[in-house]
C-alpha cells in the first residue's frame, strides 16, 4: 500500500487570502460553475492585491520603481540637456513627459517578467482548480504593476518639480496625461504578457523585451525632436506609437498640440488591447 503527498507549499497568510478570494460561491457554499464578469473582476483585483501585498514583505521591489528613473531623470538632465536643449532647465521641460513613457514601457517588462517567474514556480497551477477567470491571473498582474508605475510617476513629477519643471498647462492637463500614460501603458502590457506567455524563462523575456523597446523608444521623439533625425527615420519617428504617447504628455503638462497625438495613441492602445490580449489568454491557457 503506497501513500502519497503534497509538494505544493503553502503560501503564506497574504497570498492565502488572496487566493481565498478567488472562490465564487453559489448556493449553500457550492462552488458557482461558471465565473461572470463580475466575479473576474474580483479576482482581478484579489491577484492584484496578492502582488502588492509582497512588496510589505519585500520593500527591495520598489528599487525599480523609484530608484531607476531617478536615475534617468538626473543622467539625462544633467549629462545630456546642455547638449540637446541648450540648458538642462530647457531640456528638463522637453524630456521629463518623454522619461515618464519611457519609464512606463520599461516597467511592462517586469510585468512580463514577473508572470514569467510565477509560471516557473508553479503559482498558477494552484488556480487551475478553481473556477477562474481567464483573463484575471494576467490582469491581475497588470493592475498590480500599473499601481507601482503609478507610484512611479507621481515620484518623477514631483523630482522634476524640485529640478525646475513646472507644469504649464494646469492640474486637469496633468490629471490628463497622468491617465493617458496609464491608459496606453496598461494596453503595451499586453504584448509583454504575450511573450512571457511564450518564452521559455524569465530570462529570455528580458532578452527579447530589451531589443524590442530598447530601439522603439529611442527611434521615437521622446528625449530628441523627431526634426534633428536623418529623413527615412523621421517618416518612423512620427508613426511611432511612443512618439504620440510623448508628443500628447507635452502638450498636456507643457504646451502643444493634443488632440492629434492623444487620439491616435488611444487608437494604438485600443489596437494593442484588441489583438494582444486574446492571445495572451490563450498563450495562459495552453501554458498552464
């Protein structure tokens, strides 16, 4: 007579609860056998909590969030702005929109990164008893890291404020682009997740992640005007989605056209959210 036993460990107390939350319950404590958008909703933001809930136990996650684009900031104000813009005051008020894009892109890495890991340590396989949105163990993680990106843009507005920006619009143009950023962020992720979905392991999703947004971001007008470029690479510069996201961040916090570069970086998101995220569920589902 043999005997077996769980390998799986037992999370801990936040990650229980989290987890405990996910168990929709229909009459008389029966599990519901099927999952509404309601109740994925839920589970959304009970997986978002899960992650957010880690950082109390481990303060060093915030290091890329707040210590990173810090660093930008400083390096690209100081080191680069006499060269570009003249002064770095003058640079500061044409590159801090583009630093916070480029920062909110970089941070979907983690993102695809952090799912990544979870696949490898098998925390997804402890869900796939239980009557579960799709799409919530991907959303989750994506509502979780959008929070820390915003912790992370508020820090950067508030260094660059210390620095010298000021904002020339007013706070319903800062509330704006603060939503925008977000908005077009959260929709980015999406291809990220993809490709933590498909790669290997987290470290092949850093590879691959830092070739593609290493050159989109740089070839977009984010930290140089699209006017200082060779010809064939202005024509790339201006359809550049991150370009539209940056061009839309100045006119919102500084001065500029908006309507143009917000709609059709909106289009964009709306186009990413469309063809990535049913993919990146399937990609989840075939995974795990």
């Amino acid at each position: 007579m043999t005997t077996t036993t769980m390998n799986n460990t037992v999370p801990d107390n936040s990650q229980a609860g989290a987890l405990s939350a996910l168990k929709p319950l229909g009459p008389l404590g029966a599990l519901s056998p099927r999952v509404g958008p309601l109740q994925g909703l839920r589970q959304t933001f009970s997986l978002a909590w899960r992650t957010l809930v880690q950082i109390k136990h481990n303060p060093a996650e915030l290091i890329d969030f707040s210590i990173q684009p810090v660093m930008f900031l400083l390096l690209f104000t100081y080191v680069f702005g006499g060269a570009i813009g003249g002064s770095p005051h003058a640079y500061l008020m044409f590159a801090l929109p583009g630093i916070i894009v480029q920062n909110s892109l970089f941070t979907t890495l983690n993102t695809a990164t952090g799912l990544s890991t979870d696949l490898e340590k098998g925390f997804f396989d402890r869900l796939r008893s239980l009557p579960i949105a799709r799409f919530a163990p991907l959303s989750g993680r994506i509502l979780a890291d959008i929070a820390k990106q915003a912790w992370a843009v508020i820090m950067l507005v508030g260094i660059g404020y210390i620095l010298g920006f000021r904002i020339g619009t007013g706070p319903l143009g800062l509330l704006a682009a603060f939503g925008l950023v977000l908005v077009c962020t959260l929709a980015l992720s999406w291809a990220l997740v993809l490709v933590a979905m498909l790669a290997a392991n987290p470290e092949k999703v850093q590879i691959f992640g830092f070739v593609v947004l290493f050159p989109i971001t740089f070839t977009s007008d984010a930290f140089v005007r699209t006017a200082s470029m060779p010809g064939w690479l202005q024509a790339w510069s201006k359809a550049n989605p991150v370009s539209l996201i940056a061009d839309a961040m100045r006119g919102l916090m500084v001065s500029g056209p908006v309507t143009r570069p917000a709609v059709e970086a909106l289009l964009y998101a709306a186009g990413f959210t469309l063809v990535f995220a049913p993919l990146a569920v399937r990609a989840f589902k075939r995974r795990v």
